[in-house]
C-alpha cells in the first residue's frame, strides 16, 4: 500500500514524466532536475508504491505492469489538481450568481441604482440583492456570506476589512422649486429662519452635522419634520414649504426641487465600498466591484 505521506505532488509529476519519457535523463530536463534528484524520486516511489515502475532495458527503462496501470490516473490527478489551482476564468455575460450589497437608503438611491443600468446589459442572469446596511451585523454577514458588498464609510468600515473609496459627498440646500426662499444666494439669516425637515437614520433626532456646524456659529435653525428615510424627503419637500439639507448625489437630478448652497461650512462625508477577504480574489467579484467602482465615478 503507498503511503501518502510521503506520495507528495512533486513525485507524482515525476512518475507522470518518466512514464512518458521512459529515460531518466529525459525526465530530469523535462522537470528542470538533475538526474542524481530524478533517480532519487524514482526510489521514493518505488518504495510509496512496492513496486519497481521502471526497469532497466538495453536503450533506457521499461514500465511495469504496475506503472502502466498507473500513466492514465496519474495523468488525471495532475490535470485535475491544474484545475484546481487554476483561476476560473469569468464571463459576465453568461455568469449565473448573486450578488448581496448592504447599503443606507441614501445609498442605494446614489450608487445602487447606477450600478444596476450598468450591470443589466452586462450580465443579464447575475442576481442582487439589495439588503439594509446595520453596522453593527455588518462584519458576521460580511464573514458569513449573507453579504458580499457594503456601501458604507471610512468611520464606520472595520480595519480588517477591504475597501476603495467610491466619492466624496457635499451637502446642499433642497426646496421645492416654487418656494419663496428659492434664490440664487440663502443668507444665513433666511436660513435659520426656515422650517426644515431632517433625516434621522436612528429616528426621531431633530439635531445633525448642519445643526453642530450652525452651534459652532452660535445659531441654531428650526427643524420641524425629523423622518428615518431619505427617499421619503424629495416628496415631502415638493409638497411642503420645508427645506432640507441633503447630500447632492441624492437631489441632483429630481424635478420639481432646486438646489442651492448652504450659507455655511458643513462637513461631507466619504463613501466607501468595502468587502470581506472572503470574496477578495474571486474573478466574478473583481468583475462586480470594478463596475461599480466605474459607475461612480473611481478608478479602477
């Protein structure tokens, strides 16, 4: 019985060749061996196998019944294990999978629906699935597979996780089109003095990064609406007199609004795509990524 512990790729590739050569100086240049290192891989597997494989005869060696049962296994044990290592090579267009991205609503609305248009023509039969992004799951479903891509930022982004900066976002001032204060410059004045809607991921909050950078100045605006989406905010404005300031990727392109500078510094934010080490060098993941890392604009 061959003992596997010592029957390793490097002796099987050596029986493959000199089975094929059947001259041992032959398999030792195929191998890149010495012949001194070839005979003694031949010994190792006549030991691993209790049989002789190759015999002397007047010009070279013969195989023995033994090897010549062995030449077509061995053949399809080393094309197997080539496939094996082998990427697999990644064709979008006739690729069957799906693809988990987690995402804020926010998210969704700015770099999702892009990334969508782009993929359907591309790869008709890849499958998405658009999932709430919940920071605190967020690396066990990475790790589990339950979700493949996260839409989130640098803050929020877990260190041993990869990730690529998709764009950085600015705020703007959001109101209907027909709104009194629809201007082309808001002074700060006005802008205190209006009724504005906020958008509160947790809920319920009346206070954001516009009203910390209006305390820094020592104003403070009227929040009258606080909802938990951003996708409610385009109707409610349209509908209303309220305004809002919301990031620009999200309002840019809706009818009905106009967007204006606000009257002061508010800090942005970055996006970021992150994935787990999981997925890393999948060719159908890579595949995904650079399409959504184009469609938004980053290099790839």
């Amino acid at each position: 019985m061959p003992n596997l512990r010592q029957l390793d790729l490097n002796l099987l590739k050596a029986l493959d060749a000199l089975l094929d050569e059947r001259n041992v100086t032959r398999a030792a240049a195929r191998l890149n061996l010495t012949q001194p290192a070839m005979s003694g891989m031949l010994t190792r597997l006549r030991e691993s196998f209790d049989d002789p494989l190759l015999v002397r005869v007047q010009r070279g060696v013969a195989p023995t019944p033994r090897a010549l049962a062995l030449a077509q296994p061995v053949k399809q044990v080393l094309a197997d294990i080539g496939a094996l290592l082998q990427a697999p090579e990644f064709d979008p267009a006739s690729a069957r999978m799906t693809l988990s991205i987690a995402a804020t609503d926010y998210a969704l609305r700015a770099i999702a629906v892009p990334f969508l248009l782009a993929l359907r023509p591309l790869a008709p039969s890849i499958r998405v699935a658009l999932l709430p992004l919940v920071n605190q799951q967020l690396q066990g479903q990475l790790e589990q597979g339950t979700v493949d891509l996260a839409l989130s930022t640098p803050e929020s982004t877990a260190p041993d996780l990869h990730a690529r900066t998709l764009f950085d976002e600015r705020y703007v001032c959001v109101m209907r089109s027909s709104h009194p204060a629809a201007q082309p410059a808001l002074s700060l004045d006005q802008f205190c003095a209006l009724d504005h809607a906020l958008v509160s991921y947790e809920g319920g909050s009346f206070e954001g990064v516009t009203d910390e950078a209006l305390a820094r100045l020592g104003r403070q605006r009227r929040v009258m609406l606080s909802v938990k989406s951003f996708l409610l905010l385009p109707d409610i404005l349209r509908a209303s007199d309220l305004v809002a300031v919301a990031p620009r990727r999200l309002v840019e392109d809706l009818d009905g609004l106009v967007l204006l500078e606000p009257p002061l510094v508010i800090p942005g934010f970055t996006k970021v795509l992150a994935w787990h080490e999981r997925t890393h060098r999948d060719p159908g993941h890579r595949w995904l990524r650079d399409l959504l890392l184009q469609t938004c604009g980053a290099a790839t």
